[in-house]
C-alpha cells in the first residue's frame, strides 16, 4: 500500500515541476499555496519510500508519520478546493 500511494504522490509532485503562477491561477491559488502543494507532494512520496527503507528504527517511524500528516493535508485541501 505504501508505495502505490508514494509513487501517486511523487507523480503529482512532478507533474507541478516548473512551479508557475498560471498553475496556481487555475485552481484560484496563491502562487505559495501552489509551490508549497506542489513541493510537499513530492517529498511526502519519496518520505514514505524512505521510511520503508529504514526499517525498524525510531527514525522511520517519525518520516513515516510526518508524511502521512502531510499527505493527509494535501489531499483534505484538494477535497476542500473541488467544492
């Protein structure tokens, strides 16, 4: 489960890659919003491929957490932007 889901998220972070405003203006974003959406996508995925990599150790569990947060706040903002 882990990594269909970093690999979407990484996919997504990619696809933003150049950042630009107009990007932004489509979804009627500040272009910070836009640039922080798009950064934090793309190193969520590659978090939870790197807790997975460090496995049974007290750092993984922290990466892995603290990209699932950020993972859980990117997609609840999508959810909030699409009405």
């Amino acid at each position: 489960m882990r990594i269909p889901l970093a690999i979407v998220f990484i996919q997504q972070g990619i696809s933003k890659i150049p950042v630009t405003t107009e990007g932004a203006k489509a979804f009627g974003l500040p272009y910070f919003v836009w640039l922080f959406a798009a950064w934090s996508e793309l190193f969520a995925g590659i978090g939870l491929l790197i807790g997975e990599l460090i496995e049974k150790h007290w750092v993984s569990d922290i990466i892995t957490r603290f990209s699932g947060i950020v993972m859980v706040g990117i997609v609840s903002g999508v959810i909030i932007i699409s009405e």
